[in-house]
C-alpha cells in the first residue's frame, strides 16, 4: 500500500496547491516551534542550549503525534491508513504552491506592474524586494524556484521514500514531517542576526545535514528533468557539477547550478537585504539575459523533476515490495 502513498500525494498537491487553514500540519509546526521559542529562548542562558531543546522538542512531538494519527487510522482500516498517509506526505511537499507564487509573479510582469510583481516576489525570498528592477524579480523568482525544489519536494519524497522502505506507511508519513519539521526550524530560526546567531545554530545545521544526500541527488535528477522539459540537459548537469560550490549554503548551490545550466542564465551578484548589499558567488554561464519566458521555463522544470522523482520512487517501492 505504501507504493502508492508518494504518486498520489504528488497528484493531489497539483490538483489543490497548498490552502491556507489554522490545521495545516506545516503551519502547526511553525506555530509549536515558535511557541518553545518563547519559552526557552529567555529561560535559558546559553542561546545554544535553548536552541536545541526548542528543536528537539519540535522534531519529537511533530513526528510523534503524525505517528499516532497515522498508526491509529492505519488500525481502523488500511484505506483510512492510507489517506492519513497521503495527507501528511501532500502537506510536506509544496510544488503546486512554488508555481502558483511564480505564475503570479509572471501575470504581474507581463502586465508591467513591477510593483506589484515586487511585493508577490517578497513572499518567497528573503532579500529587499522593494527596488529590485524586471531582471532582478525574475532572478529572486528564478533561484527561489531552485531552491524550493530541494527543499520543498525533493527532500520531503526522499525522506518519505527512506520511511515507506523500512516502515511502510506510517514511517512514510513520519519521515516527511520530520524532515519538514526540520526545514521549519531553519526557516524560523536559521539565521545569522543577533537574536538566532547561537539559537538557531542547530536548527541550520540540522537542515543542512538532512539535505545533504537531497540536494546531491537533485544534481541529476534536475538535469533528468531539464530533458523531459526541452532545456539543457546536459548544461544542467556540468554547471551542477561546476559551480555547485559556489554558493554560501553547502547544499542549495546543487540545485541553484543546474537550474542556472538547464535555462542558460547567470544567477549571484549583487542582492539587496534590508540593512546591506550582499554579493553572491556566480553560478552559470550568461548565455542569455534574464527573460520573462524562464519563469515559465522553471516552472515546467520544477514540476517535470517531481514527477519524475516521483515516478522513479514509486518504481523502488514497487520492486521492493515484490
């Protein structure tokens, strides 16, 4: 039963998106890590030591309580097992939703309202959208959209794959909110500022050891997926291969690379935050200016590289089981 639960959360995730509701599992664990944060940020004396029970405690009681829920409708009867198992793995992926935020940005390009088109990038980056030009919203939307495949499905299928392997369903829902978990004590707290700079320091070092083997693999299935989408295949693959170093995160320059050879544009430089101008290391070649179609382009990309993933887990799964 488990062979399934990935494909059909990956069709349900592109069928509805990601609702905004009070019980989204994602927004929950938000919601309890933010919570401990209050609690043990100002209790504790040492930053770093209330940073790790804040994360620990998240991690816990996050995959605990997907454990119960899971195990207990899996007991009541394999079909509602199998919709408790689909639910939390479609809540941890966020393809669709990475679209819908892209395509938004487009309608507001392709209608010269750059203002507009500003304000819809601030929503899925962190630096100064407020003067950024056309190129600039269109490389934000570009690098965002590489990042957010690692971390918002190809990571969350991988870890629900690991989980599926050894304990079927519920370790399949398990693992991907456990690794989403993870990902939303980076978001939350993994950041080098006075208040997270000792906090948040294994909230993001955790992140970036769950999405070690991830963002590697991405190196070739973003390539596999550049082909099935009509773009550089095999660019994607040597600038990956390049240029994944060069990048502050030791796992986001793997995505960002083959993205920047699959469309044949240039990401880093100068990026705007709200108190400084930080200059990113180069990855691509400018083979071409940044142009409104490579959102689109992107977009196809992201999404034909989850269905593949997708397609490819269910495949191990399969064979596994028989």
């Amino acid at each position: 039963m488990a062979t399934w639960l990935i494909i059909v959360g990956v069709i349900i995730d592109y069928i509805i998106a990601d609702p905004i509701y009070s019980l989204h599992p994602v927004r929950l664990i938000g919601r309890l890590a933010l919570f401990l944060e209050s609690k043990f940020y100002s209790s504790t004396e040492n930053k770093l030591y209330g940073g790790l029970i804040t994360a620990t405690l998240t991690l816990i009681l996050s995959t605990f309580i997907t454990y119960i829920l899971t195990a207990i409708l899996l007991k009541l009867s394999p079909v509602t097992g199998f919709i408790a198992g689909v639910f939390f793995i479609y809540s941890s992926i966020a393809c669709k939703d990475m679209i819908k935020h892209s395509r938004e940005i487009y309608k507001h390009l392709q209608n010269n309202n750059l203002i507009m088109a500003r304000a819809a990038t601030s929503m899925i980056v962190g630096r100064d959208t407020r003067h950024l030009s056309k190129k600039e919203v269109i490389r934000a939307t570009l690098e965002s959209i590489a990042e957010n495949t690692v971390d918002g499905v190809l990571a969350p299928l991988f870890y629900a794959c690991i989980g599926a392997w050894f304990f079927g369903t519920v370790g399949a829902a398990c693992f991907a909110v456990f690794y989403r978990g993870v990902n939303t004590l980076d978001s939350s707290f993994g950041y080098k500022n006075k208040r997270y700079t000792d906090f948040g320091l294994i909230s993001a070092r955790t992140d970036d050891v769950f999405n070690f083997i991830p963002a590697r693999l991405s190196s070739l299935l973003i390539p596999a997926g550049a082909f099935f989408s009509g773009l550089n295949c095999s660019k994607a693959l040597r600038i990956s291969q390049r240029d994944h170093a060069n990048h502050f995160s030791p796992n986001s320059g793997y995505s960002e690379a083959a993205f920047a050879g699959a469309l044949g544009v240039q990401f880093g430089g100068p990026t705007p935050y709200k108190d400084k101008i930080e200059e990113r290391p180069i990855i691509g070649d400018r083979d071409k200016d940044f142009e409104l179609a490579d959102i689109t382009r992107a977009s196809r990309l992201l999404l034909n590289t989850t269905l593949l993933t997708s397609v490819i887990i269910t495949i191990i799964l399969f064979f596994k089981n028989y």
